[in-house]
C-alpha cells in the first residue's frame, strides 16, 4: 500500500461521541499527503488508547482519549490490515508490509495431483499476492 493514497490531504482517525454527536473530532494521523487506510482504527476501552494508521505513507500512530485525542506516540510502520489487541496485556499485533514476505510464485503450472495452493492470506477472503 505504500505510496498508493490518491487522496491530496492527509488520513484522519474521526471521534464521534456516541451520546452527543456535536462532540467530534478530526486528528490527523501523520500529517502527510497522499495517504490511505484500508481497515478501521483499533480502540482499547480500558486504556483509551485510538491507534490509527496510514498504509500509504507507512505511519502508525496512537492517540490517548482524555476528553479529546492526544497524540501519543508514533512509528514509521506499512501497516495496511486489521489490528489485533489482546485486551488481558494490551499488546498490539501490526504487520509490516514493506517487505515482501510471500514466497514467490511457481514458474510452472501446479500438476494435476498437487493440492491447490491456498491463495488466502488468512481466514478471510483476501487473495495474498
């Protein structure tokens, strides 16, 4: 995804308050132009961190909720799926897309006897490249 936003301003992770819809806001996830998320923010209720992301433009960001997003910290990271939060330790599980990690395809076509090939990279209907 990286280098793919067609967008000419920058990704936003949005908060809307769910009981007063006049209490919102935009922050911006890194700042950068061009940029692309492909899957939602992630949420940890009980540490009110907001983890936003731009595949684009590889940054992944944090954002404490106290009232309003304040940044928290950020990382240069290609993340472009779902993230995964353990709720009992409050680790994150991202991915780094800017390496290639897929083996590379067969030069010849698969025999008639072989398996097929699993083309999913995980249990949802994503073709992996």
């Amino acid at each position: 995804m990286l280098g793919a936003g067609v967008a000419m301003g920058p990704v936003h992770l949005i908060r809307i308050s769910l009981s007063d819809p006049t209490d919102h806001e935009l922050v911006e996830v890194c700042g950068a132009p061009r940029g692309t998320a492909t899957d939602p923010p992630l949420y940890d209720p009980e540490r009110r961190i907001a983890i936003g992301y731009d595949s684009g433009n590889g940054a992944l960001s944090a954002f404490r909720f106290s009232g309003r997003l304040e940044p928290l910290w950020q990382r240069p990271l290609a993340h472009a799926a779902h993230m995964i939060r353990y709720p009992d330790t409050g680790e994150l599980v991202v991915h780094d897309g800017s390496v290639r990690r897929w083996p590379a395809p067969r030069a010849s076509a698969p025999s008639a006897t072989a398996p097929a090939r699993d083309r999913r990279c995980c249990s949802c209907a994503h073709a992996r490249p």
